[in-house]
C-alpha cells in the first residue's frame, strides 16, 4: 500500500510539472493598434519618446523573458502615412547597429492585415549584447495605417519552432 501511495505521488507530482510549461503561449491584443500577437509569457508594459519621421513618438513594448529568449513587440504611431517605409527602413537598421551585426539574411514579411511594403521583413541576424557576449536576433517590421511595428527575439540560440509559433501568431484585424 506505501509503495502505491507513493507511485501516485510520483505520478502527480510529475503531472503538475507538466502543467507549467517554460513557454505559455497566450493571444493578445497590442493596444491601442488592431494587432493581435503570441507570447510566450505574461508580458511587461513600456513606453518611451523616440525620434521617428521627423518628430518625437512614443514607442511602446510589450515583452517578456523566458527560455532564455526576450520576446518583444514593440510600435508607434509616426502620423504619416507617406513615411512608414522610410521609418521600418531606418528601424531595421538602427536595430542591426545596436547589435553591432555584420550580416544579416532578409526576407518579406507581412502578417495578415498588414500593408504590403517592400520594407516589410523578417530580419535574422546575429551580434553582440552591451557586455560583448553574443545574442542572436530574429525580427520582423511591418505597418498599418500610421503605425510601425516590430517583434522581436533576442536569445543566445534561436529555435526555429519558437520563432514560428511567435512570428506565425502576428495579424491585424
């Protein structure tokens, strides 16, 4: 009988393990945009005033840690339509400073319900973190309306499955 006991014990305690899985995959919307995204985690919220399009915007984040990997989407609203491949171009590229990237491989990118523009990528690369030591990049930039998006994973290693699921999960509505 103690040793019954003490196999259902193994066995539920084994069972709640499974139940917290290190990727908890949750939708949700990105206000106050119409874009619906994956995360992995329960999201922190962030704001800042940055230059885009010739004036101060408030970019905003959503983001969270786990795996090993951040996981971020970040947008602004530039306020001008005319301008939104030449600001995804410049995003795209400060990114790739920042990580100090030498190369990077590219390919078109647009979620469902995003404009079509020929800035629109999926961006992977690799680089360094401010402490030297190596990250590795996979983003993507897009745009609707007057707003300019980017999601992102920053990891030592990035798996090709959590990229998919993370990057498949990106629409507008």
């Amino acid at each position: 009988m103690p040793r019954t006991l003490a196999a259902l014990f193994l066995v539920s305690a084994a069972t709640l393990a499974a139940c917290s899985p290190t990727f908890n995959w949750r939708e949700l919307r990105v206000e106050p945009t119409p874009l619906k995204a994956m995360l992995p985690c329960k999201p922190d919220k962030g704001a800042r005033t940055v230059p885009m399009a010739g004036r101060e915007v408030s970019l905003e984040v959503l983001g969270c840690d786990t795996g090993g990997a951040t996981f971020a989407v970040l947008h602004a609203d530039i306020g001008d339509p005319a301008r939104l491949g030449e600001v995804l171009a410049q995003w795209k590229t400060a990114t790739l400073l920042n990580l100090k990237s030498e190369a990077a491989q590219e390919v078109a990118f647009r979620p469902p319900g995003a404009l079509d523009l020929r800035q629109s990528l999926q961006v992977v690369a690799s680089g360094k973190r401010a402490d030297g030591s190596k990250v590795e990049s996979h983003a993507a930039y897009f745009a609707r309306g007057s707003h300019v998006f980017q999601a992102v994973i920053y990891s030592n290693e990035l798996k090709p499955e959590i990229a998919e699921v993370f990057f498949s999960g990106l629409r507008l509505e």
